[in-house]
C-alpha cells in the first residue's frame, strides 16, 4: 500500500508555498518517469550492492555484535547508507517492489541493531574507539552521520507508516539534545545537515526540543572561541547571522542554508533567512556554474572567489549540486519567487543529472565543464556521498514539481504527469500534463476536475522563454512576462485545456568579463539543457581548435547511442588548421586558416556515456581576421 509522503511539511506561515505529496504528482511517459524508472529497476540494486560489498552494512552488524571483523571504510560510510535508504523510502511510497522492499527493512533492521542503549548510533567509533565519541566535532562527521539517519527515518515513516527506524533517529536525536545544549556542551558539527534534519524531526514529532536544538547548532557557528574549527572551510568564521558570502567547502555551505532557511521558516528569525538569502546571492549570482554547479576549487572542495569559474579544474561536486537544489527549493517555497525554481531547474539538468550515467550504473563525483577524455563516470567511490544523494533526489523528484497555496496551484517545472492536489481554500484539482520538455517547448495541461470556487493555477515562464504564449480556450496571451509565474485565475471546470508554448530557440550565452576563462567564448543551451561538444562526435578533429559561428543556426537533430537522450543540436562552426601537435604553443598573431566543420552538442548531462575523448561546454567564437 502506498501513502502520502510529503518532501518537507511546512506548516507555519513562514512558507508561501506549501510541498505536495510524492503520489499527488504521477509521471507519465516523458524524460521524467523513464529516467525514474532506471533509477529504480539499477540504480537503487546497484548501490545496495555496493554497500554491501563495501562492508558499509557489514558495519552495522559488527557493531550489534552479530559479526566480529575491522571497520570497513571511512567514519563517514553509515551515512552513505542512510541516504539509501531515504531513496528506497520514497520509491517505495509510490511504486512498491516486494524485492525492494526486502533489501530495505533488512538494511533498518541492521541499524537498529546497531543502536547503543544510550541512543548513541554510529558504527565507526565502537569498541575500541569507543572513548573517542564526541572528542573531534569538527572532523569526525558523528553529528552528519545522524542527520542523515533521521532524515531517511523521516522518509521511511512516511512511506511505510513503521516506526522502526523513526524511533532510532529519536532516540538518537534525543543523545544529541542531551549531550550538546546551552545547558550542557557547546558543539556543532563539522559538517553541517544535523541542523536541517532536526528541523525536519521537529515538523514530524512536532517535539520543540529538536527545533530548539537546531538553533542551537546553528548558533554555534562562528562563536569565540570556536567549536569546529573557526575556518572558512566549516563556514565556522562568522556566526551564521552574519554570512553574506558563499566561502568554504560548498556541500557544506548549501546544507548549512538550507537550515537557515528552515529555521527562519518555522520561527520567522529574519537573522536566518536574511542569511540564508544573501548566501543564495552570492553563491548563485557569482559564483555558479551555467550548469547549476557549486564549488570551483579542488582545494577544500570550495566555493572560489567571485567569478572564478574555471571549466577544466571545476569541482563542481554533484552533491553540491543537489544541496544548491534543495537551498533554492526552501527559498522557493518560502517566497513563491520564480528565479528559485528557475536555479532549481538548470542545476537539475545540468549539474545534478550529469552526476548518473545513462545506464544508471556510474556517477560523478566531480563535474568539469571541460575535459581532455580521462574524467568518467566510476560504479563507487571510497567517499560515496554523491551516488546515494542523487538517488534520493530522483525518487523525491514529483514532489519538487508542484506546490499549492491559498486557492493556488503552482508549476514550477513541466513533466508529463497526472497531478493530483488538495488546494487549500478551494479543494480537489486534478489534472493532466502532457509534454515532451526538456527537448520541446509546448505544454498540454487538461483539467479533469476543479474546486467549484475561483483558484489560481501558476505556470512558471523560464527567463529563457521569450515569446511564450499562454491558451486558455479562445483565450490567448501573447508574449508573456518570463522569469516570473504567468497566473490564471478562474473557476476551472473539467474539460478546459491550457496550452503554455515556451519558445525553445538555441542560445548562445556568454558568461560576465570577469569569468578569465570564457573571454571570448560561448556555451550553448536549449529550454534548459546545457550542451556540450564532445570528441566522439568529430573523429580527426582537435577539439580545443573548434569555435562557433555565432552567425550560424543551430537545428535539432537526432543521435544514436545515447540511451534516452535522443537529442543533440547540429550547426556549422569553424575548426583552427594550426592545432595540430607540431604548432608552436605560442607565436605572433597571424591570420588563421579557418576551416568550416559540422559540430554536433549533445545535452552536457549525457557527456561521457560513449567513447573516452575530450568535451567543451564552452567553445570560442571564431574570429575572422
Ligand atoms: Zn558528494
């Protein structure tokens, strides 16, 4: 039986928006329920393989005692499992899978064997290590580990509707509250997501205390002396109220927010949600990737200074990605503001999704907007955050799409789906959304039921769209306001049909002078999918000798071997002829032998699926002498 989960149960006034459940947005056909469905048939059996035979659930049962044997891995590793377990949870809530299902309440099983009787759950620091428990805050991940436990025993109460794991994370919860308080030790963790998932507790149980104590960890930032570190790399250099700008390692920063806005949302502390918006700023106004992707630096896995972007050496961790996705939904929910659900968006089909192979069996870890053919995809990695967390995301996915308010629904991104929500105010909305977005730009959505009351029903423009149009009947709206939802308000009855056309040209975008390493170059998107070139596609050619002929027109064409991407951009660029291996690395400038070649850009999320070889996202523009 399936039940109604909801992504985070916002009641307070603090949000404008407030999250639907998983199973009120049903995918149907498209690029969505496809994909989804890969995750669930390989990529959710791969990972617990994975975790298996990495011994990170082997872990748990050493430490209830049911095995002898080492530690296997880092003391990180449990939450690896857990953030499994959180994606298994919400498949489960909306396609069941006795198979499954079985891997997963074997695996809860396991970790609740493995819970101390003081609460007390990780399974690093057992036996021998016992006595270290607590002693290194700012660099043992205890607290991280536990945040992640009781977000997915959050997930998987309300799948399941069973308490097991849920009364492990509140009894671990309770551990926390006990032993780190203004009336007991000051502490926070080094890496930040406790603070978020006790909020997520707190709305759960609807228990103060955890709210308390996530204000509390968050006030721990940045005091004198410090508890994690002091440095710019914990974010622990300024009390949060006072961070304006995204510095630091970027997981941990996106995370970090993400319980600013929370918080600020549940207790309507504007100190929190002041911060929470200037960090989006300048982490999304400055110093983001065209993909969506945070974190410039290799160094410390951290956000660089302002404009320093460069494609090559790019960090851009997946698991950055996604907790940008997660800051700007919150921001979402809590302004209705269409430029949230817009860095939503970009970050999904760029940053995030390129993170999975198209088998649904490899990931990356780091993303670079360019490279000479060495950077693939891995089935693990010894530090495996990015696998589990984009599959959670993907399995919470049809909840991001949709929220409602007062006599509102809102559509913040098109997926064919049947939809299916309870607007407050008004009452049942039902209906269908057909669409072949991301790779066209015209959206079907047939009302099959209405409240008998006026509601408004919220389509959101992209800033790309110019040109769209908005039907409603003989009703039509031309040219309407992009980078904003366009509303319609009006008694809906079963049978109106509302057809949204967003214009998908292909842009040429430039990035700001002060980006050194694209002067003088432009990337290529369509709708919101960021291309790239890549080696496979131009045998015989240097890749870093193409440009693009910003004169020239791009067409849509189709393309083998990409497994459910059957889209690439066609058009006539330019190839340098002195790239080759004998040319000198510098010389006077002279005029070039420009030579016309065909290029061919495929989505950047599909890139090195086929054949090793380079790939540029942003490619010079020719010059003509
Ligand atoms: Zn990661």
């Amino acid at each position: 039986m399936t039940r109604t989960v909801v992504l985070e149960s916002s009641l307070t006034p603090g949000a404008r928006l407030l999250p639907v459940a998983l199973d009120a947005v049903r995918l149907r056909g498209g690029f969505w329920e496809a994909r989804l469905d890969l995750v669930r048939q390989v990529t959710l059996r791969q990972q617990h393989d994975q975790l298996e035979a990495t011994g990170r659930i082997a872990n748990f049962h050493r430490a209830s005692g049911a095995i002898g044997g080492d530690f296997n891995g880092r003391y990180y590793n449990d939450s690896d499992v857990y953030k499994w377990v959180e994606a298994v949870s919400f498949s489960l809530a909306t396609h069941p899978d006795a198979e499954l299902e079985h891997r997963l309440e074997s695996v809860v099983s396991a970790i609740a064997s493995a819970q101390q009787a003081d609460g007390y759950l990780n399974t690093y620091f057992m036996f021998d290590l016992a006595s270290d428990r607590w002693a290194d805050l700012t660099n043992k991940h205890e607290m991280y580990c536990a945040g992640h436990l009781i977000q997915a025993a959050i997930a998987h109460h309300r799948a399941s509707g069973r308490r097991t794991l849920l009364n492990v994370a509140i009894r671990l919860a309770d551990h926390i509250c006990t032993m780190f308080s203004p009336t007991a030790r000051r502490g926070t963790d080094g890496h930040q997501e406790i603070e978020l998932a006790m909020v997520e507790l707190f709305r759960e149980t609807r228990d103060r205390r955890y709210l308390d104590e996530a204000v509390f960890l968050l006030e721990m930032r940045g005091q004198q002396p410090p508890v994690v570190g002091g440095s710019p790399y914990h974010q622990d250099h300024l009390p949060v109220r006072e961070q304006a700008e995204a510095v630091g390692h970027a997981v941990r920063l996106t995370y970090l927010a993400c319980a600013l806005a929370d918080v600020s949302m549940e207790t309507g502390d504007k100190g929190f949600g002041g911060a929470a918006h200037a960090l989006w700023q300048s982490a999304f106004e400055r110093k983001a990737y065209v993909t969506g992707g945070l974190g410039a630096r290799w160094q410390g896995e951290a956000f660089g200074e302002d404009y320093e972007l460069p494609n090559d050496t790019a960090y851009a961790e997946t698991c950055a990605a996604i907790g940008g996705f997660m800051w700007s939904w919150r921001l979402l929910i809590g302004t209705g503001e269409a430029r949230f659900a817009e860095a939503m968006e970009t970050a999904l089909y760029n940053g995030i999704l390129a993170g999975l192979s198209l088998d649904g069996e490899t990931y990356f870890y780091q993303n670079p907007l360019s490279d000479r053919g060495r950077h693939r995809r891995q089935p693990w990695f010894g530090t495996a955050c990015c696998p589990p967390n984009i599959a959670r995301l993907l399995m919470s996915l049809p909840g991001y799409l949709v929220s409602v308010a007062d006599r509102a629904v809102y559509l913040h991104t098109y997926a064919s789906a049947l939809i299916d929500v309870l607007v407050p105010g008004a009452g049942r909305f039902q209906c269908a959304v057909e669409t072949a977005y991301p790779w066209d730009g015209t959206v079907t959505i047939d009302v099959l039921d209405a409240p008998d009351v006026p509601a408004t029903l919220h389509l959101r423009i992209p800033s790309w769209a110019e040109g769209a149009s908005v039907a409603i009947g003989p009703q039509v709206s031309e040219d309407v306001p992009v980078g904003a939802y366009w509303p319609l308000t009006r008694r809906f009855a079963s049978g109106d049909r509302i057809v949204l056309d967003l214009p998908m040209s292909t842009r040429l975008i430039e990035a700001h002078p002060r980006v050194a390493s694209n002067a003088g170059r432009v990337a290529l998107m369509r709708g919101p999918v960021v291309h790239c070139v890549e080696a496979t596609d131009h045998p015989g050619t240097e890749l870093a000798a193409l440009a693009i002929d910003p004169r020239a027109g791009w067409e849509v064409k189709s393309l083998e071997g990409l497994p459910g991407c059957p889209h690439a951009l066609g058009g006539v660029g330019s190839m340098r002829g002195d790239a080759g291996p004998t040319a000198p690395v510098h010389r006077t400038r002279a005029p070039k032998d420009w030579r016309a070649v065909m290029l061919t850009a495929v989505p950047y999320f599909a890139w090195a699926n086929r054949d090793p070889g380079a790939m540029a996202v942003w490619l010079p523009v020719m010059q003509p002498d």
